[in-house]
C-alpha cells in the first residue's frame, strides 16, 4: 500500500499547493526515533549545545524571508504577525542559550557529611540529566514559535534532548523549511542531523508517543487530540510525562466599579484581543463576565462598534472554519443567547468576527449552557451580564482550568482602597497559571518570570511551555552518594572546575 502523500494547502482557497512529503510508517518513526537518540551524546557539551541554539536563532534570521512567505501561503496569518513571532521564535533560542551557558538549570545541590544531624547526612551530591528524546506535536496556530523550531523544541535541546516533532497538517511545507535550517545548524557544531527528527501523519503521531525510546512528550493543540495522547503515554509499559496544552477560556471579570469608569475602553480593548488573530490564540478571552446596568452597557455598546469593524478572515483551515461556524450557530440558538455582532461564515473561505450575551445566571448550574464555557475556536466571545457579585461566584465555580483569566478593575480598585480587586484575584488564581489584572491575555512575553500553564483541561501538568523554566520539564533529578571525587561528575566536583551555580550545605556557593 502506497504511503499517504501530505499536501500544503492554501487555506485562502482550499486548494492543495504542492505534495510536501509522505505520512511516516512505524518502521520510519522508529528509524527517527533511533537516529535522535544516536545523536544525544553530541547534545552533551553545554557549550556546543548553546552555540548550536544561537547559530539556530541566525540561520532562521537569514532564512527570514523565505520562511515568513512559506508560512503565510499555508497558514493565511500574513506577513506582519509571522515576522514577529518568527523574531520571537529566534529570541527564545538564544534565551535558553543563555540558561544554557548560566547553568542554574541543572539545580546543582552538594550536602557534605554531617554525623551530628540526625539522621546522619553522608555525602549526597545532586543535579539534573536530560530525560531522552522528546516527542514534540506542533501547533496549528504558531508554524514558528509552538511548533519546529518552538519553545518545546528548543527548551528540549537546552536541556540536551534530542527531539522528533510531529509536524502539524497545516503548515507542513514550513515545517519542512524550518526542519532543514536547524539541521544545518547542527551541522555546523558536529552534532548529527537526527538531533532534530520530523515526521509527518495522524498514525505516526500516534506511533510517536508509543516508542520504546521516545522519554517524554510536549503538545499543543485540542483537548480530544491532547488528551488521546496523554492516555497513550500513561499506558505504555514504561508511561512517560506528557506536557500538553489543550484549551482554555480564558475568563475575564469586569467589575462595576470597572465599567463604570471605563467601559468604552474595556469594550474595544476586549475587541482587539479577541479578534487578534482571526481570534486563533490559545489565551482569547473567551468569556467575559460584565455588569448589568449603565456601565455594562456602554461596554458592550464599544465592543459592539469595535467588533463590526473588524473584517472577515481566513482561519488556519477550512476544517476550523466548518467546526466555527456550526459552534457559534448551536450556542446561538440556545435560548435568551444574542449576538449583538453576529459571528459565522464571512464567505466562501472566511469567517466574521462577533460576539455572544447572555444572562450570568443561565451559566450557574450544569446544563445545556454549558456549551458557553468551553472554547471556541475563532473570532468570538461570550459576554455574560451578572446582576451581582454572587453571580459571578457561581459562574466562575464552574469554570475548567485555564491558561489565563483576567480582572479589569476601577483605580480604586487596584490601588486597594476598596476589597474587591484583592477578592476577585483571590477567586480567579485557583482557576488559571497567569492572572491579569487591567490587560488582555492575548500576548505571551518569553521572559524568566512566565508562567504559561494552568490546571486540566488548559494543560496536563504544572509546567510552562513559555519561559526559562520549560527546560525543566525535559530533565530528571538524580543524587549521588558517597561517590569519590573521581568518579563524579564534574559539575559535581568540590573544585567546581565548570564554574557552576551552586548549593554547598544548605547555601549558595561563593
């Protein structure tokens, strides 16, 4: 049986561009697989491996052009915003070249001998080594920044794992491009191209996560999608971690006191988060709790403006595009449910941007507005108007995890002078891994500091898939006890000769 051909298509028109490649067998996952584990021992040098990451980063730069062009043709997110995450994408290397070369990451503890603590302490030596070949499943919606040459991929080769990325269907021409310039880059260092693998096909997806060799996962894209993987990997024979990111609501509460005071403004910045990207961004606003009465009102008055001058797009592909318009036309017809801005089919190939509201107190108890609070993918949001502060309790009892959820409140709100700001914080942060207090979600800085992650469904662990910490979803602690200076590791010398950041008997050395 001939191997299944992949196609670019062009999701302005629906129409296949070029045959890319081939779905992967079993036997070529394996033979992947096998070649990235060949190649870690070259991952091993940190400075090789740092200087791998930057010459990655220049390589996409030089490349820019060709690449930016490869993906607009398959993903319809224009030049503009792919320059830029393209620019983000080639940050992120070289910010965890940097951890690299600091070295804090590996967690280095040393407690010397003490027979007086009780119990006796021997001597115990501790850091971290990679776990092995990743497994990383790009996203649709980022073809630079969440997918080949992404945050998973690089925090993965900072942390001296070799990677095989599933591409994703969507933009699989780019994901060949940017494959071939990170091989390059490994080349260049002595490092074997298998370091950085890629496979193509549902069923080598699946395949992917089962193998022997294949010691943990990150992924981003669908609950059902997500989710199918996380079980493959807790029931393999050896289960592995599995980091995924799978959906999320990201729920915004406005005060009264908020809209009051500036609801125009809340209602146009709202506009401009949850269209951003034809509305494709895995932290859209996709729930909007906002007061009943004179403030709420003036609110949905500028979202309503600002939305229905927001032209059609083209979504990342027309299955997207279909599963759009069918969601937003079952929540609409729910009862008391408006569309002050009706969303839908823009056209043949595109979609409009729009909004949903409706009372807080239809979202309180389980039913068949339920709907509302699970993500929909594309330009829309859910405006729920509560008549109290009890109303937006119940409704936020009954949110899943999620990646973000945001308060908007009045200045004397966020200066403290009245409880509510410190109340509302309080109720959202068991709910998201990053909370917003006066912004927009949409908009995720690669900084120390970032935490992009949150409880199931957002994602299936407590890691973050943005910032310096990534890294230590790929490693593993491990102690060594009363083991000769010789036969140490040497970041784990008394000498110290790597010049590394470290622990000696409960403080930091000097």
């Amino acid at each position: 049986m001939a191997a299944a051909p992949v196609w670019s298509v062009d999701p302005r028109t629906g129409k296949q561009r070029e045959q890319v490649a081939v779905e992967a067998t079993a036997e070529e996952v394996g033979q992947t697989v096998r070649a990235a584990r060949a190649a870690a021992p070259a991952l091993a040098d940190r400075a090789v491996r740092a200087a791998f990451l930057r010459t990655a980063a220049e390589l996409l730069e030089e490349a820019k052009d060709h690449l930016v062009e490869a993906a607009d043709a398959e993903t319809a997110l224009g030049p503009v915003r792919l320059t830029g995450e393209l620019a983000r994408t080639c940050y992120q290397l070289r910010a965890f070249a940097d951890i690299v070369d600091e070295g804090a990451f590996l967690d280095i503890v040393i407690d010397h001998p003490d027979a007086t603590a009780t119990p006796p302490i021997p001597d115990l030596r501790r850091y971290k080594i990679p776990l092995g070949v990743v497994a990383v499943y790009s996203a649709s919606n980022f073809p630079f920044a969440f997918s080949v040459p992404g945050g998973d991929t690089a925090s993965a080769l900072a942390a001296g794992c070799p990677v095989v990325v599933k591409a994703h269907p969507d933009h699989p021409g780019t994901s060949e491009l940017v494959a071939s310039v990170l091989r390059r880059a490994a080349a260049r260092h002595g490092i074997p191209e298998g370091v950085l693998g890629l496979v193509h096909g549902f069923e080598a997806g699946v395949e992917l996560v089962k193998h022997p060799l294949v010691a943990a996962a990150g992924f981003t894209g669908s609950v059902r999608g997500g989710r199918a993987l996380f079980d493959a990997a807790a029931a393999r024979p050896v289960p592995i971690p599995f980091h995924g990111e799978l959906g999320s609501l990201n729920p915004v509460v406005v005060t009264e006191a908020a809209a009051a005071e500036r609801g125009e403004q809340i209602g146009t910045g709202l506009a401009g988060s949850m269209t951003l990207g034809v509305g494709q961004f895995c932290v859209k606003p996709g729930l909007v709790l906002a007061p009943e009465g004179a403030g709420g009102d003036r609110l949905v008055k500028s979202l309503t403006e600002a939305v229905s001058d927001t032209d059609a797009g083209v979504l990342l592909d027309h299955r997207m595009r279909d599963n759009f318009v069918a969601g937003v036309r079952e929540r609409a017809e729910l009862p008391d449910v408006e569309a002050p801005v009706n969303p839908g089919a823009g056209g043949e190939h595109t979609v409009s941007a729009g909004f949903l509201s409706v009372p807080a107190a239809r979202l309180a108890s389980e039913g068949a507005y339920d709907l509302l609070l699970e993500e929909c993918f594309g330009p829309v949001t859910v405006v729920a108007r509560y008549a109290d502060d009890a109303e937006i309790t119940a409704v936020l009892s009954r949110l899943p995890g999620n990646l973000t959820a945001t308060v908007q409140l009045s200045a004397d709100e966020a200066a403290g002078a009245s409880p509510r700001g410190a109340e509302l914080i309080a109720e959202v942060t068991p709910l998201a891994g990053r909370v917003l207090v006066d912004g927009w979600p949409t908009g995720v800085a690669v900084a120390p500091a970032q935490h992009h992650g949150g409880p199931y469904p957002a994602t299936t662990s407590t890691s973050t898939s943005v910032g310096g910490t990534a890294i230590e979803r790929w490693l593993r602690p491990v102690a060594y006890q009363n083991t000769p200076e010789a036969l140490l590791p040497p970041e784990l010398r008394d000498a110290n000769p790597l010049g590394l950041p470290r622990r000696i008997d409960g403080r930091p050395e000097r």
